[in-house]
C-alpha cells in the first residue's frame, strides 16, 4: 500500500468517522427523552474528556506510527497479549459501530424522506445493502474511498455550518429563537436531575453524556491508516486533534441553534426525528428534505471510513499472524493494492451483527449503546497502559505532551472512569452481553494461539525494523503506480 495520504485525508479520515451530522441525528431525540433540553450542556464536557484521549492517541501515533492504533501500541507499551485483547475489542467495536451507524438511515431517515412506514425487515435489507456498498468502495481503490469521503466531508462541513448560521438568524428574525429552552428539563423531573443514580440507574444529567460519547467517537480512525500517511507521526496526531475540536465547536453551536428553536415547535417530542422537525419548522420543508439527505450523505461517509478503519485493523493483526484466518486476511489485492480479502471478511461480519441485532424493535438503541460501550472500554485500557509505561516507550516523531502529560492523562482518566460508571444502567445490559460473548469468543482464540505458539511466539517486530519494511513497501508502491502513471 503506497504512502499518498496527506492532512486533509487523514483529518476527512477522522472527521468522516466523527460525523456530528449522523451522531447528533442519531442520538438527539434520546437525549430530549432522558435529560432534556437541559442535557446539550454536556456536549462540552464530552468533548474537553474526549480530546484529552485524543491528546495520549497523538502522543502514541506519534511514537508508533503503524496501522493497528490500539493493538500495535498496547502490544509494545505493556506486552502482545493485552495487544491482542485491545485488538480484539477494537474489531468488536469497528464491527458493531458500522452497522449502528448504517441502520439509522434504514429506520429513522429514509422513511421520513420519503413517507414510508419503517420495519425492522426493509430495515434489515436497506442496512446489508449500505454495508455491501461501502465494503465494494473499500476493496476496489482505497484513492476513490478517499474521493468520496474527502466530498462528503466537505459537504458536511459547508452543510452544518450553514444550517447553523440560518437556524440563528431565520430563528431569531421568526421569533422561534427562545435561549430559556435551553436550561429547561422538559418531560425529566429537575429533582435529582444532577445526581449519579442508584446501583443500577444513571441519573438524568449523566445519560446526556451519552450524545457526546456517541459522537466524538472514532478520532483514532486517522491512525489506523497510519501505513498508508505521508509523514505519519506529524500528520495523524494534528489531524486527530483538530478534527475533534472543530467538530466539538461547530456541535455544540449547532445543538443550542436547534435546542433553542425547538421549544416553540410542535411535535418535537414525539418525533422520530426531531433534528429534522425543528429544521423544517423553523426553515421550511424544502430545507429539512436538503438536511436528511446532507444527514444520508454523511451517514454513508461515516459508514465508508468506519468500514476502511475495521479493514486496515484485521489486516494489521494478520499480518502479525495474530487473527484467525491470517493467512487469507493478510494479503493485498495486487490489481487493487487494497487488503481485498479483509474487506470482505468486514463485511461478512457486519451482515451476521447486522441480522442479530435487527430482529429487535429496539435494535438503534441497542447497537447505538454498544458503539458507546466499546470505545470507552478501548480508549480506558490504552490510556491506563499509557499512563503505566510512558517512561519506557519509543522517542516521539512529532508529537509530544511535555509538560502537559500528566494533567491530560489526569483529565483522561477522571473522564473515561465517570462515562463507564454511566453504563451501570439496566439499559445497557444488552451490550454489556455483546461485550463479553465476542470477548470470550476471542479468549478462546488466543489460548489456542498462546497453546500453539507460546508467549515468546507473540513477539511484536522490533520498531525500527517495522519502519524499514513500511518505507520500504511504500517506496515500491509509489514506484509502481509510477510506472502505471498514477498520480
């Protein structure tokens, strides 16, 4: 695979995964229900907690520039077995996070643009065919998946700041624009409305979290194509990091647009899609159909580089021979330069996830409380591994904390702790089960490889060496596409 991504598809990369189009669309409606308007105010929370672990992935990308993120840098901060286990829920995570995303154009959005009734079957058959879709772009040119997200990004961007700007002042101009809504607590009791919950319940300000957990998820993405980056260690930890702050900013502004129009139209409560209710009260039917297909575009790009992430990672690890059927998983295309056979195998697996959890009435809720779970429980174990053996790891490329180091890894900490506290709610028992079915399925997987194979069989390639081998296969294939006249 050639090194020819620079900074703005390394931040799309990012960006794209983030998308606070699909996020914010997606988990609104949930946030009204259990917190609120009042809830929106942690979206800044989320975000400071969430670029803290953005910060400690730049400072390891920085250092370990290689395809794999989690894995490649557990495995050589703390030992290959924890590698592994990070690997694995990574995999778990990339595996449920797709199909999350991709089902809500199926169930929410497609059936408000075009006046149908959603079921979980045309549901089902819409998802597996995104799926398909994505995992064929991914496998056939990794250049043409970076010209469409690259697109859809820059749609995304343009459409989000716009709708903003216009629910402000068309909001304000109406006399829509009411900013009290925003401190209100609506249909959720205001007593107790800050507490922390009982044993087995999160308390109402807690569960809002959840929307910024949800959304400023996936930022790492850039690091997983860390083989593919010009100049990786400088590149990926700026992409990761403005990417998050762009998209925290340019979200919470356009959360108290919507937030406060929304108290003075009806239905929003109600709706299955309120985001798209409030816009088209507020700025009519013409631009709430323009808003559902900016939200399918983004949906679909999120999906696009959620699939490309899932792909490098099964690749990386194969060719580690540390994935079952590493063989077949490790190899490249030589017509496409892509890892084909990863691809497909990303694919089968979300079509299996995909037809376990649709049979569900409340199948968005589940996988949308899963693609929560398991990113904080990766960025939790990478950030304590970090924090435990930063004295010994490699010298930085590009990227470093400083000073600052232990007041972010402090900051990580204190975050990551409170938001898996959150998943103590009953609700979530669901993917707490996903959780530990895929786990103990990959525990199975390696005892048998450290029963075959031993644990000095699990040795990581030293790193300087890595560098030599990628520079050197990078150099070849930018020669070869050379010599095909590529760009």
């Amino acid at each position: 695979m050639a090194r020819e991504l620079g900074w703005y598809a390394s931040f799309s990369v990012a960006f794209g995964f983030v998308s606070i189009a699909t996020g914010i669309f997606t988990t609104y409606g949930a946030v009204l229900s259990t917190s609120g308007p009042r809830g929106i105010w942690a979206w800044p929370i989320s975000v400071i907690g969430q670029l803290s672990i953005a910060l400690v992935f730049g400072a390891l990308a920085a250092r370990i520039p290689i395809s794999g993120y989690s894995y490649q840098w557990v495995s050589r901060i703390v030992g290959p077995v924890w590698g592994w286990i990070m690997g694995w829920v990574s995999f778990a995570f990339l595996g449920v996070v797709v199909v999350a995303v991709d089902y809500t154009i199926a169930s929410t959005i497609l059936p408000e643009l075009f006046h149908y009734v959603g079921t979980t079957q045309n549901a089902w058959v819409i998802t597996a065919g995104v799926v398909l879709l994505q995992a064929l772009l991914v496998a056939l040119s990794t250049r043409t998946t970076h010209k469409v997200n690259n697109a859809a990004v820059t749609m995304q961007l343009i459409g989000m700041i716009a709708l903003t700007v216009l629910l402000f002042m068309v909001g304000a101009f109406t006399g829509k624009m009411d900013f009290a809504h925003l401190f209100e607590t609506g249909n959720v009791p205001a007593s107790g409305y800050y507490g922390l919950g009982g044993a087995n319940k999160a308390g109402p300000f807690a569960l809002a979290f959840l929307l910024g957990a949800f959304t400023i998820v996936g930022f790492e993405s850039a690091a997983n194509l860390a083989d593919e980056t010009k100049d990786p260690a400088r590149v990926i930890p700026k992409a990761m990091v403005q990417a998050v702050v762009s998209l925290g900013v340019l979200g919470f502004l356009f959360l108290l647009a919507v937030t406060a129009t929304a108290g003075r139209v009806d239905g929003v409560d109600t709706s299955a899609t309120p985001v798209a209710t409030v816009i088209t009260a507020v700025l009519g039917s013409i631009v709430g159909k323009i808003l559902l297909v900016l939200v399918v575009i983004s949906i679909f790009s999120c999906g696009l580089v959620i699939t490309l992430s899932g792909t490098r990672l099964v690749y990386a690890m194969s060719r580690d021979e540390r994935f079952p059927g590493w063989r077949v998983l490790k190899r490249i295309d030589r017509r496409t330069e892509t890892p084909l056979n990863a691809t497909v195998f990303m694919m089968l697996i979300a079509q299996v996830i995909l037809a376990v959890f649709s049979r569900s009435t409340d199948a968005l809720f589940q996988l949308f409380s899963a693609a929560t779970l398991l990113p904080a429980v990766i960025y939790a174990g990478t950030v304590a591994m970090y924090a435990a053996r930063r004295h010994s790891l490699p010298p930085s490329k590009g990227f470093s904390l400083g000073r600052y180091e232990v007041p972010v890894l402090a900051l990580a900490a204190v975050w990551l702790v409170y938001e898996l506290l959150i998943f103590r709610d009953a609700s979530f028992r669901a993917p707490w089960v996903y959780v530990l079915v895929l786990c103990g399925v990959g525990g199975i997987y390696l005892a048998g490889l450290i029963v075959r194979r031993g644990r000095a069989g699990l040795t990581m390639p030293d790193m300087a060496d890595v560098d030599r081998a990628l520079d050197t296969a990078g150099t070849a294939a930018i020669d070869s596409a050379a010599e095909r006249n590529v760009p």
